[in-house]
C-alpha cells in the first residue's frame, strides 16, 4: 500500500480519541500547523472538543461514530490511554492510519502485561521494572515472595495518578488490601528507595527515525505530577544517556509510531528501575512546549501525518509547575476563589497554560505554568516564586 506512505499535509484532518486536556494542547498544535482536528469524546463541552473543528460525542466503541471519523481523518492518535483498544482496530480496519496502533495502546493498558514486557526488556536495556508478583487469584496471595515487602499494590488495569494502589507493610495485609481494591487482577511491586524520578520522551516517526528529549526529573504530590525540571538537576549524564537508549530501544521493539513517555525510578543506590510507559505526549513533557524547538504535540502531529520529526532541542532551562483545580478554592471546595493571574504574569518568564475546564475540583488538572531561565536555578527560583504567588506550598 504505497499510499500508507504518503504524507497527510496541511489543511487535512487530523483524529484524536479523548478531549481531555492533552488533547487541546495536541489541537492547538495542529491547528497551528494548519491542520483541521476531529476530537471524539463522549462528553459534550470536552477542552479539546471545544475548539477543534469537528467534535463527535459518542462513546469509543460507538462504530457509527468510528466511520465518520475514518471518513473525515486519514490519521487517528489517542489521548485517552484507557481508549478500549477495540476502538483502535476498528479505525485501523477502515483504512485510517493509527498512531500508536492498538498492540501499543494495550500494553501500556495492563500494568500485568508492561511489567512482563519491561522484563523481557531489561536484557538489552539493563533497565527492568522493580522486582514484582502477580496476583490475580485468591491461591496466588501465598505465593508471594516474601522480599517484596514492604510493596506497593498495584490494580492491573485504570489506575492512574496513584489512585488504585495501596501499601502493603506485610504479608498478612495482603489479603486485606487486595480485597480493598476490589480482588481485581494486580501486581505487588516492592517499595524501591527512591532518590528521584524521571522520564524520558521519545518518539519515532512511521520511518523508524527516533529522538528523544532531554529526561525530566520529576517530583509528585499526593501521586499527581507536581513540578519536571529539565535539565534534571540530580541527573548524572551517564545515567541520562542509559535512559535515552532504553527508551529508545522500547520505542522501537514495539514498532511504535508517535510520542512515548516512559518513567523511571533513579534509587538511592544509584541503580535505575523502569516504572511504567504512557503511549501519548505526557504531563512531564509539557515543558517542551516552551523550552524546547518543537512541542511534544508538535512531533505527535508529525508522527501520525508521517512528516519528518522535529528538532527536540532544548533552548532555555525550565521548571514546569502543575496547576490542580485546589487554586480555586480557599481550603474547601465551598469557598471559591480566582487564583492571582496576574501575579503570576508579572513573572515575564512564566508561560500559563490553562485547559478551559469549566470546572475546576480538588485535585483536577487545570494548568501548567512552564518557568523559564537563563539557567537552571534561575527556572527553580522563578518556579518557586511562582508557585508562592498561588499559594502553592513550596
Ligand atoms: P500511576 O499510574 O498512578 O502514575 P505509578 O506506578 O507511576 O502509578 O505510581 C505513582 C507513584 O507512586 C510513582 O510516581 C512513585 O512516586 C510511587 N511509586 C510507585 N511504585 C513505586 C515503587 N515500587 N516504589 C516506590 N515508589 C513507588
Ligand atoms: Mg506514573
């Protein structure tokens, strides 16, 4: 199929499955490259429904819905990671290039599979996943090594900014937490003593071309992204390169096309541990937006209309601070409040990103500010002076 090479050039429709936040920046990416962009999402005022060109509200697996959006996007990519993989052959069967493809979209789906996949891995990479177990039947709860406690109860599937996971201190709270979590498929991953976190950013165009973006280091907050630093201050370039590489060679194996996100855990004792992949532009890479030549929305509509990848260069230093729904509030979600927009603007190296979430809740993704410097330290100061004009907690 000689046309499946093709470039899809501007001017054409572009698909993305999810309307969240990821996919308006993703929009406003392509928009700005002068692409038309279908969003399907099932709810009806979605970020990104609402400013792209054509906006289908149907459910994933809606196969009316599917061909419309085939009929109208020679390309689909998903912003949406739990988008039912279904969703995704069916787009892939009625001609439409998909980015990623479903095999891809699923692995990352079932922390049983990524782990086992993160394995294999770990003999060409010398990066593996935390030692781990899986439990999906009461008769495997005896099985479990004991090393690995105390650990880390993981729901194999939909869990998402730390939510479907629980410490286990022993083994004899196994059981207790499983049932907790609702005795579903899961993995017990031993509690590694982390020093940093960090992910790498990479992404492979439909002709096997890699790059990847300098890794972030990364600190949560409650289990939600909370500020990425790149450069990474803690980083050693030495263990950035080994990152790189096992990034690299992940995007490849699976024969992925588009931007990947994978996270990594750097411990105490200097070793590195593979945490988990997101097959989409990432949160932690929202820092590329600004600092960098080409935005990781940018290389995400390069990839799936098959153009040539941009550069991932890095121009400025950058601390990105995440902007969670609890800025509105005064303490409870009953006292609302605007936060100090223009406090935050008279810092001329701040660049505010807001998703028009028409309503904002506790812990919500709202925003992201990226605070540029001149150097390193500069970004952190102005990251922090920032997030103290918010009432944010330094
Ligand atoms: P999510 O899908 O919610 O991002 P993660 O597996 O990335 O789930 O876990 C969320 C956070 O919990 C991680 O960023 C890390 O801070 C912490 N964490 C997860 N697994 C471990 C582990 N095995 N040891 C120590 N900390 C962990
Ligand atoms: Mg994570």
């Amino acid at each position: 199929m000689a046309d499946r090479m093709e470039p899809i050039l501007p001017g054409s429709y572009l698909g993305i499955l999810g309307g969240g936040q990821l996919g308006r920046m993703f929009t406003q990416a392509a928009q700005a490259m002068g692409y038309k962009v279908c969003v399907l999402d099932p709810s009806t005022d979605s970020p990104a429904g609402s400013i792209a060109e054509k906006c289908i509200q149907a459910d994933y697996t809606d196969s009316v819905a599917l061909k419309e959006m085939a009929s109208l996007c020679a390309s689909v990519s998903t912003e949406f990671e739990n988008v039912p993989a279904q969703a995704l052959d069916e787009l892939e069967s009625l001609g439409v290039f998909v980015a990623p493809r479903s095999s891809c979209v699923s692995l990352a789906q079932n922390r049983i599979a990524e782990k086992n996949f993160l394995a294999t891995w770990k003999s060409e990479t010398n990066i593996g996943p935390a030692p781990h177990f899986v439990i999906e039947h009461q008769a495997d709860i005896v099985h479990t090594p004991a090393e690995l406690f105390p650990g880390i109860l993981k729901t194999a599937r939909m869990g998402y900014d730390g939510k479907g996971q629980i410490t286990v201190h022993a083994a004899a709270d196994l059981p207790a937490a499983w049932a907790e979590l609702g005795q579903v498929p899961c993995v017990l991953e031993k509690r590694m003593e982390l020093d940093f976190e960090v992910s790498a950013l990479v992404v492979r165009g439909y002709d096997d071309a890699v790059v990847a973006y300098p890794v972030s280091q990364n600190i949560h907050r409650d289990g939600i992204l909370h500020t990425s630093t790149v450069p990474a201050p803690s980083l050693k370039p030495a263990q950035e390169k080994k990152i790189i590489e096992a990034a690299k060679a992940l995007i490849r194996k699976i024969d992925y096309v588009g931007v990947l996100c994978v996270e990594f855990f750097v411990l105490k004792n200097g070793d590195i541990v593979a945490n988990e992949i997101a097959p989409r532009p990432h949160n932690s890479g929202h820092y590329t937006m600004d600092a960098c030549v080409s935005s990781q929305f940018e290389q995400q509509v390069r990839a799936m209309a098959r153009l040539p990848l941009g550069d991932t260069r890095q121009l400025a230093p950058v601390s990105m601070l995440n902007l969670l729904g609890d800025l509105w509030f005064e303490g409870s979600e009953d006292q609302a409040k605007e936060p100090a927009w223009n406090k935050v603007l008279a810092h001329p190296d701040a660049k505010l990103h807001l998703y028009g979430k028409s309503a904002p809740r506790i812990g919500r993704k709202m925003g992201h500010i990226n605070c540029l410097g001149e150097a390193l330290n500069e970004a952190r100061q102005n990251c922090a002076a920032v997030a103290t004009e918010l009432g944010i907690e330094p």
